[in-house]
C-alpha cells in the first residue's frame, strides 16, 4: 500500500486552545483551530484568500484590508461581525483579520497551500500573551 501524502499534527497548544496543521505533501493546506470562550486567535493577513469554516461555537470576526505596504486601505473601514457555527468567512487576500470566541469555537482554515502569515501589530496586540 503507497503511503500517503497527508499528514495532520499539533502546531501550537496553549491556555487559549489548539491548533493543528494539515499539510499534503508537504505543504500547508488547512488548520483546525480550537478557540476557548473569551480568547483570541489571528492578529495577521495572508497573500491569499483564506475560508474560515466555523465549525462549532460562536465568534467575532474583525477584519481590515490592508495595502501591499501592511497598512490600511484608506477607503475601507473595519469589518466586524459575529458568526456562529456552520457559517463560512471569505478572508480576502491581504486582509488583517483576527477572531475572539464568544462561545468555545473550532474553526476550519482552508487555503490550499503556499499561504504566507505577516503579522498585523495592531491586531497582534489585542490578543493576550499566554
């Protein structure tokens, strides 16, 4: 039997929750996110659009679209919405966004491969070090 190319491991565990990365072949194509109840997770953009499937619980998305320089666009204002479970958020390329769980949450991230994380500082520093 050829062994396969799918390989799913524990990226980071912490008081907020757990992360876990799925890579095929190699390369990044999701993330299971666990997101305890009043924590927060993201605090960065990518360079390609990210699904955000809310699998389960209840989150507040806040997001911003960002220049190629990191810095906001200055015709666009922050999104902020709540969505619960069995919802999907579209991330569009270069959009800082960051997510605070309102109920314990697990979040499904799809990319596909080849994403690249660049952290947003004003957003990084919503979420508390743990």
């Amino acid at each position: 039997m050829k062994k396969s190319g799918l390989d799913i491991k524990l990226e980071n565990s912490d008081k907020r929750g757990s992360i876990f990365r799925g890579d095929h072949n190699n390369k990044e194509v999701f993330l299971i996110t666990e997101i305890k109840k009043g924590d927060t997770r993201g605090g960065h953009y990518h360079n390609m659009v990210v699904a955000h499937h809310v699998l389960r619980g209840k989150i507040i998305y806040k997001e911003i679209c960002l220049t190629k320089t990191g810095n906001p666009k200055k015709k666009y204002k922050e999104i902020k919405k709540i969505v619960s479970g069995g919802k999907v958020i579209i991330t569009p390329k270069d959009a800082a966004h960051i997510i605070t769980a309102i109920e314990e949450s697990v979040i499904f991230e799809a990319s596909g491969g080849n994403k690249k994380t660049i952290t947003y500082q004003p957003y990084r520093e919503q979420i508390k070090n743990t």
